[in-house]
C-alpha cells in the first residue's frame, strides 16, 4: 500500500510506525506536498516540497526568466522526490551536469521517522558533511525526500542545436573530437545512430547562451560541418521505443566508440562529452568494482530495520 | 570508542613508523612539530605527538593500519592552510601529511582529466595543463600552497565558484584510506566513466575535513579555459548601491565568473598601501569579471557598466588587457595584505546569506563595528553572499580579544538568523563547533554522525572536530592570521 501523507510530519510519524513493527514502506505519494514553497530569482535559489511536478517547477521558474538547467528524458510525472532518487539526465548535462551539482539543501524523513535537513538555502555552504549526495540516485532507500533547495540558473536567452550525419562510427569518433578541439562550448553533445535521418548515425551539438554566442558558435559549426537544423526530438523517441526501459553503461569519453561497437547494433543515444551510453538490447557489459562493504554499511546504518526501498542495484 | 584523552606515541610506535616510511619521513623533535601545531587559524594550537611523511598509498595505508592497531588518532594534513582548525591534533596522535606526496600522474587530455597524488598543489594542476586550453576550476586565494588532498577534506571553494562551483562539482573520483587501513577507490577511476552504480559516496565524502580517512590520489576533471575576459571596477557611494548593481547582474541573466566587493575600510586600506586611485570616500568597490567565448562578451560588459552607473556608480573602469585586468585583481588579491597596515590581528569570518540579504548583513557587521568598538572591514564574494568580515583586534590587549571574539560570534549568527550559513569554503573544523548546533538540530548532526560511523566508527580520524561535545583545547594564542 501506498502511503499519501498531507504534511511531512504525517509521513514522519507513518514511517516511524512501521520502523518500530519492522514493516517495509515504499516510496510515498507525495501529491499533496507539492507547493513551490520560496523562489527568490536575485538569489538564484528554490526552495520546493518534493511531490511537486519537475514539469510545473520549471514552469513557475520560467515566468520569472530562471531554469533548473535539468532535461530528464521523461519528465512527465515526473516528481522531485524521484528527480533526486533516480538522477536522470539529459541531452544538457554535457553543458550544466546533474542533479547533485544543482542540489543545495533538502529535508528528509529518515527510516527511524525523524525528520531531518542537510545542506541549506545558500549556494556556498560547507557547514557539517554533505549527506545532499547520499540522497541522490538513492531510490528512497536511505529516506524519503520532503523537501529540496536548488540553485539555479538564468534561462539561456537563446538555444541551437545542429547534427552533423556519419556513415561510420569512426567518422562519428573523428567528428566529436574536431568539436572537443574547437573553441566550441556546447551544452550538448550528443551521438545517436538515427535511421530516421537518412545516415546512420548522427552527433548532435547544442549552444546556449546569449544570441552572439550561440550565432558565433553556429558558424564554426557549420566548418565542422554541423550543416543540419536539428532538435532534441530523438530523446523523446528512444525512450519511448522498445519494450523495455533503455540500460545504461558508462565508460571514459575516448572510449566511447570502442564500446558502442560491442552493443551490436542496438538502438542507442549516446552522451559522448561524458561517455555515458543508454542503449536498448542485451548486450553483456562489464562490471566496474564498487566499495560494496561501504555502500551496505550506509545502508545498514541509514535503514537498520530494512523497511525502506532496497539501495540501487550495480 | 572515542579517543578523548591523550593517547601517547610509544618509541615502539615511532619505530614501527620508521620501519614504513624511512627515518626521514618520521618526525619527534618537539621544535621540528612546531610546524604542525596549528593550520592559519592560530588561536589555538597542540602539537601532534608524531608526523608521518609517506610516499605511497601503500605506506599510508600501512601507518594508519598500525594506528589501528593502537588505538591511536590519525591527523590527515596537506599544506596546513585551512582557516578553522581543521588540522589540529587536539588529543596528539599520529599527523599523517601527504606533501611528500605531490605528484601529477597523469594528464588525459582526451578525456579532460587530471590523476594527481593528494599532496598535489591546487595550482600545479592548471599550471600543467593550461598550455592546451584547459584548467581546473576550483582557486581557492591559496591556491599556491594548499594541497588537492585538502581541498576535498574542505570542498574548497575560491572567487569563481559563482559560475564554476565549488571541489566537489570538479573531482571525479579518489583513492580513500579507511581508518582501519582498507583502500577504496570512491567515484570515477581512471579509464572509467563518470556514472557510478550504488551510492555518491565520493561526494558524501568530499568536505568531510580527514574525518573518513586519508585521499592519497584524486581523478580531477578539466574543463575549457574561457576564450576571454572582461573585468571590471565599479566605485560606488555605498555598499547598499553595489549589492543592488549585483542583485540586477543576476537578474539580468548575466553570471559572472567572479563578482567581488570591498567595503570602504578595505579600500582604503588598499589605497594606503598600493595606490590604485580609488576615492577614498568610496563606500564600496565592485570587481565583476565576465568570462566565456569572446562573441557577445563586450555587449555583457556595457550591460554591466549600465547597471552599475543605474545603481550610482560614481566611476567604473574596464581593464583594455591583461595587464589592467592583472592591475585591477591586484587590489582584490592584495586586501588582506592591506590590512596589515590596520591592525596587528585579525580574525577572517567566513559567513554565507542569500545573496539578496547582503545589505542587511552588511548594516548588521557595521552595527557590531560600533557596538563593539572594533575595526571591521569586509571584502568578500558578493556573488555567492559568502562574507569574510575581517575583525580587526590587538592581541596584546584581554579585552580586544573577547570583543573580536563576541563579534564574530554576533555576525556568525545573523547569518544563521538569515538563512544563511557559518561557513563558505573554510569549514567547521575547531573554530565553529559551536555553532553547529545553532545551525543544524540535534537530529540533523545525529544523521551526520551516522555517516562517521559507517566510515569510521571508531570516531578516530581527526577527532574533536565539527561536532559539539568535542573536546577543546584551551590554549588560546591569537596570532596574525592569513587571508582567504
């Protein structure tokens, strides 16, 4: 069952019940704690209860000229308690990074039903150790997120995005690395194989910034030969094509192509400033060692009891 | 088990360390520990009962092993410029410093990376890799002493934190000593890429001043040089007008790498020793540097001046090259010099408030000036709302030092009070355990705790820090301290 508390304070004491008879919770609708609680733009900051919608916080942010320079695939439904425990990113994150590099403060209610703060409101802040990146990417098993604090950015006054079409994943590797070489700053980044475009694959690059910036850059991307409009419509494809939810594997950008050859033609979108791959299909992946002593002890330590969601999988 | 009191180093002890690390990487003599008895912050001091100098993370983990095996504290130290004590041997104990340690091991220019050992000096790194158009962010002021490995125990940050963040946006990954000597890898390893299945243990780690254990190598990320600058000098009547002329920078859309204020006391204590021709009735004086592809930076910086003159910028200078830019950083950068033409002593506060309470904080630190008769000038990162208000203070008289003291207290708290914090980048250390508990709730520390113990739960690196109910060394010794 689950739970739909109407104050924090509500599911602190529902989560303190079952920690005491030892009986699993999972994540809480959090629909009635959805308020964007403080927006201050001259700071740069919000302040935000974590069942409001990802979708509906950008919007409040956008009437007042700022962004939580986030774009995970599937922001639909998609709230900010699960923003912080699952840690999507998107095409941007080349450009502006993750969760936890916009993450300042939040409240949580802890397996033992406390209710307790890390981090705070202002963007320099090392008071005490920073529990903010236990948090993210958890999958509520260390607690349950209330509330969160994010710093943010102006929203970019303009933003471009072009492809440049590859027959070969060498040529894609060659192309990638003439941009990583060039004065070009963009905030996307991407290789993709793209059937739908007539080529093979393709590596698409975003700028966003002032309209002298991004023309600038548009212009050094056509000598680049970044000739083609494009838009970041094939995020929204991929993810919505296949049965099941696209895997993910990780290597050193450089590596990038080297990997993608083993994936034996799956259908793949590539963040190829960070060497990040989601990818549909079965292909076998090697396993990067983890301190897996380390991660049980935090969780032997945060949920003794184990009545919260298990810690993400390897 | 906390370690409390006193643990004394045995000659077994200091032989076994000699055993490991060579006899001249041991170091007993008390006036050779005389350098390791406090970090810059100087009021108070302990010496440590041995220092370590290893050379690997073998002969890391195998000293700290051995202090496990007896019970003893282990003090990590890099360079020793921390501000708030954080390197104390408050109980003695084994100082375990990772200078010799210094090494750049590998650059990936490819992958924009950079593999350093701990003891690694933060401007080394740039400095080798700039020739390619890259560089790493995080500058704290110190940035030519302090050490990589410390860096991460304070999640240093710097002036252009606004716009680059702060350590731990820039390190991918580390190589960690567990207090009982085990050797993790947290993060991203070399040749790997940047998503790490399971918890962020890497970040949980970062700032957590030693007290998880020893960072002997460090995966740092690079990031591309800016194609240029723009720096400016903005002279205005009153710290009031510059924090508005910051607030509608922002508001403008415009982030800059750096946005720097100093009050009118700092000026004119820079005027008086280096002559840049500020006016000295200026209440205030705002540096702003743009930075980022060379297209559209000259319409920002116009932009900026706009505002400035809105706000009543009664002058403001944009540096024509390098060389004016180096000009006009210099009278940031040499502040706290300065203020050494106005006081013996001084001690360097490092609160946050949100950006738009600047002007309120300020009327507050001015307040406290007179209520405590005290001198105290500010130049600070207006960008982040990170203040260093420098408390000016004769060390040869009592009574000073209890007012500098209650100063710094009045000030830390209004920032609290204000939503903001009692410390930027120089951490809690020794200096703010106090104020942690007015900062955070009894329950808030006790979820810190629990992540102590899962890394050390023996409470045995670098005890006495952070946490209220620390033991606190009594010695009190106010010297002339360094800047931030």
């Amino acid at each position: 069952m689950t739970i739909s508390p109407a104050t924090r304070e509500e599911l602190a004491a529902l989560v303190r019940s079952a920690n005491e008879r030892h009986s699993p919770v999972s994540a809480p609708d959090l629909t009635r704690l959805n308020r964007v609680l403080e927006h201050t733009p001259e700071d740069m900051t919000v302040t935000v209860e974590a069942g409001c919608q990802f979708d509906e916080l950008q919007k409040q942010l956008a009437q007042r000229g700022q962004w939580l320079p986030l774009d995970p695939p599937v922001a639909d439904d998609l709230t900010i308690a699960n923003l912080i425990a699952r840690n999507p990113s998107g095409p941007r994150r080349f450009g502006f990074g993750t969760v936890r590099d916009h993450l300042i403060g939040l409240q949580v209610v802890l397996a033992d039903g406390r209710l307790v703060r890390n981090g705070g409101k202002v963007v320099k802040n090392v008071a005490g150790f920073d529990l903010l990146k236990l948090f993210v990417g958890a999958e509520h098993s260390l607690g349950f997120v209330v509330e969160a604090t994010f710093k943010l950015l102006p929203r970019p006054e303009s933003e471009c995005f072009v492809r440049a079409r590859c027959e070969s994943l060498d040529d894609a590797r060659q192309v990638i690395d003439n941009v990583l070489e060039s004065p070009l700053t963009p905030s996307v980044l991407d290789l993709h194989n793209d059937p739908l475009h007539g080529g093979r694959f393709s590596v698409v690059i975003g700028f966003s910034g002032s309209y002298a910036e991004v023309d600038w850059q548009l212009g050094r991307a056509t000598q680049l030969g970044f000739g083609e409009a494009a838009a970041l419509d094939y995020e929204q494809r991929f993810w919505e094509s296949g049965a099941d939810s696209p895997r993910r594997c990780s290597v050193a950008p450089a590596a990038l192509v080297e990997r993608l050859r083993t994936l034996d033609g799956a259908a793949f979108i590539a963040r190829a400033g960070n060497g990040t791959i989601y990818f549909h299909g079965d292909a076998t992946l090697p396993q990067p060692a983890l301190p897996s002593a380390l991660i049980q002890r935090v969780k032997s330590t945060f949920d003794p009891n184990g009545i919260l969601p298990p810690p993400p999988s390897a | 088990m906390t370690p409390h009191d006193e643990q004394p180093v045995t000659p077994e002890v200091i032989r076994a360390l000699r055993d490991i690390v060579g006899a001249d990487g041991v170091i007993t003599g008390d006036d050779e520990l005389l350098v390791y008895e406090c970090d810059a912050y100087t009021l108070e001091k302990h010496l440590p009962g041995v220092v370590v100098l290893p050379r690997t993370t073998a002969e890391v983990a195998a000293v700290v092993k051995l202090c496990a095996q007896h019970h003893l504290p282990i003090i990590p130290r890099g360079a020793g410029t921390s501000l708030s004590g954080t390197v104390l041997a408050v109980t003695g104990g084994v100082m375990i410093a990772v200078t010799r340690m210094n090494r750049v091991l590998d650059i990936d220019f490819r992958n924009r990376r950079a593999l350093v050992e701990a003891g690694c000096v933060n401007a080394w790194v740039t400095n080798a890799v700039k020739h390619r158009g890259l560089f790493y962010a995080p500058d704290p002021s110190s940035q030519s002493a302090c050490t990589i490995g410390g860096n991460i125990g304070t999640n240093s940050g710097g002036p252009h934190t606004l716009k680059y963040g702060v350590t731990t946006n820039h390190v991918l990954g580390y190589e960690l000593v567990l207090p009982d000597g085990e050797i993790v890898w947290l993060g991203s390893r070399p040749d790997e890429g940047e998503e790490v299945d399971g918890y962020d243990l890497r970040g949980a780690a970062i700032g957590s001043e030693g007290m998880f254990g020893i960072v002997t190598r460090v995966l740092l990320r690079l990031i591309r040089a800016p194609q240029a600058f723009k720096t400016l000098l903005g002279v205005f009547d009153s710290v009031d007008q510059a924090s508005q002329a910051v607030s509608d920078i922002i508001g403008a859309g415009i982030v800059p790498g750096a946005l720097e204020m100093m009050d009118q006391l700092i000026t004119q204590a820079v005027e008086a020793a280096y002559h840049f021709g500020f006016p000295l009735d200026a209440g205030a004086v705002l540096i702003v540097e743009l930075d980022g592809l060379a297209a559209g930076l000259d319409a920002q910086a116009e932009r900026v001046v706009e505002i400035c003159r809105e706000n009543g910028a009664r002058e403001v200078r944009i540096a024509k090259d390098e060389q004016e830019r180096a000009d006009l950083w210099k009278s940031r950068k040499r502040a706290f010099g300065a203020i050494g033409r106005l006081s013996p002593n001084f001690i360097t506060q490092d609160g946050v408030v949100p950006r738009s309470k600047l002007p309120e904080m300020m009327r507050f630190i001015g307040e406290c000036s007179r209520k405590y008769e005290l001198r105290i000038p500010n130049v600070f990162h207006a960008g982040d709302g990170n203040l260093h208000p420098l408390i000016l203070y004769d060390e040869r008289d009592a009574d000073q030092i209890r007012r500098a003291l209650a100063a710094s207290d009045d000030i830390l708290g209004k920032c609290v009070e204000l939503g903001g914090s009692v410390t930027g980048e120089h951490g809690i250390g020794a200096e703010k355990i106090d104020f942690m508990a007015r900062q955070f709730s009894v329950d808030d520390l006790d979820a810190m705790r629990m992540l102590r113990r899962v890394f050390d739960p023996e409470g045995r690196s670098n005890p006495h820090k952070m946490f209220p109910g620390s033991k606190r060394c009594g010695d009190f010794a106010p010297k002339k301290q360094a800047g931030a």
